[in-house]
C-alpha cells in the first residue's frame, strides 16, 4: 500500500531557530501533500494544501511567512517552522495523494512531533 | 466552527461487544466520508469510507452507516477486540480530486477484557 514517511519523527529546539519538517511518499508520486497539525486532544486541523511545481493554499489564520511548505518533487515535501515559539509546540503531519488514486485518498505520514523550548 | 463533530471524547467497550461510535456533520457540501484510526504519535491509518449515494458500507469487522437526512453516521466494529483501542476520527470532504478533509475531534475507544 502507499507509505509516507516523516522526518525527523520528534524534534526539541530553542525558540527562535527553524525547524525543516519533510514528507516522502516511498512508492507512489504524490501530487498533492497536505499538512495537519494536531493539538492535544484536538481534532487534525489542516494548515495548508500544496501541489507539486505550485505554490501552497494556506487555511484560514496559517501564516505563510512562519509555515514555509515547498513542494519541490513528486515525492517530497518540506515545512519548515520559522522562528518557532513554544506556542508552535505541536504535533504536525503530513499527507498525500495522487491523482486517480483509490477516490484519491490521502495517505498520512507517522507525524513529527515538535517541542519548541 | 466545527463542521464535523464527535461529540463522545471517550467510549469504553468490553472484548466481543459492539462498540458504536458517532459523527454529526454540518456542511451539506460533504458528500464523502471515512473514518481513521489513530495510535498516539502516530499519523491516521484509513479504515472504511462511504459515499454520499449509499447508507452502508460494510469490510470485515467495521461498518459504516450514513443517515443523510439526519447529517450523521457511524462506525460499528463487532466483534470489538483490544486491538481496536485506539482514537477514531471521522472525516469529510466534498466532491472533487484530493480535496481537502475536515477532520472530527475523535473518540478515544477502549476495548477493555
């Protein structure tokens, strides 16, 4: 079945420095990666949408500037967290689909979980 | 605004019962649901869907009812096993390609012996 993987599953980092989060699909290209963060004991809220070679569609109050996603490859997408703060402490994943896929499901990442000190 | 909503954080259910759990949602733009299964620090696994055209659908151990009308629907798993403990997100979205999915806020479901 079509696996998605994350990297770094868990990272702790001082506030101020930016953390780069990246989502592989392994065996299928992915065209379209989504990004969730979770909250605990909260719901999976998405953040943005992005589409390889375009640029991602950020949700409503996800500032663009702070959550950089590039989607530069088929298979690979990066968020990378600028200037985190303890407040961006969270739980992100990613996911992916494909065009034609099985009613273009989206197959979710293990997550990364981020603690900004 | 919640659109989709799981309004039992917790449910606890003996080894071999049913357990039933429950999904309202809002926007009568979602024409397409499913359910994840979600283990702590680890990213939803996808479990059974249902279009918007039936009012059941049934794999193994897990089936899905949707009531249209009402706007809800709901996952049985039975026989329920201790595997099953996990959280269970429902989800929606609308028509179209890789649209995007409006997450539940899950159900913690315990399965206890």
């Amino acid at each position: 079945g079509a696996v998605v993987s994350q990297h770094p599953s868990r990272v702790i980092c001082k506030s101020g420095t930016s953390v780069k989060i990246e989502c592989r699909s392994l065996d299928f290209q992915a065209t379209t990666m989504f990004w969730y963060r979770q909250f605990p004991k909260q719901s999976l809220m998405l953040m943005a949408t992005s589409n390889e070679g375009s640029k991602a569609t950020y949700e409503q109050g996800v500032e663009k500037d702070k959550f950089l996603i590039n989607h530069a490859s088929l298979t690979l997408s990066t968020l990378t967290v600028t200037s985190a703060h303890p407040e961006d402490s969270s739980f992100y994943i990613c996911s992916a689909s494909w065009a034609g896929g099985p009613y273009n499901e989206q197959f979710f990442g293990p997550g990364t979980r981020l603690t900004v000190l | 605004d919640q659109q989709v909503k799981q309004n039992s954080p917790s449910l606890s259910v003996q080894e071999g019962r049913i357990s039933i759990l429950n999904c309202d949602y809002t926007n009568s733009m979602f024409d397409y649901f499913l359910w994840y299964k979600k283990y702590p620090a680890e990213g939803p696994t996808f479990l059974i869907s249902i279009s918007s055209i039936k009012d059941k659908n049934e794999d193994g151990r897990f089936t899905v009812f949707l009531n249209k009308s009402a706007k809800h629907l709901s996952l049985h798993i039975v026989p329920s096993q201790p595997g099953d403990s996990a959280v269970y997100f429902c989800a929606a979205r609308p028509t179209g390609t890789a649209s995007k999915l409006t997450f539940g806020t899950g159900t913690r479901l315990q399965v206890t012996l």
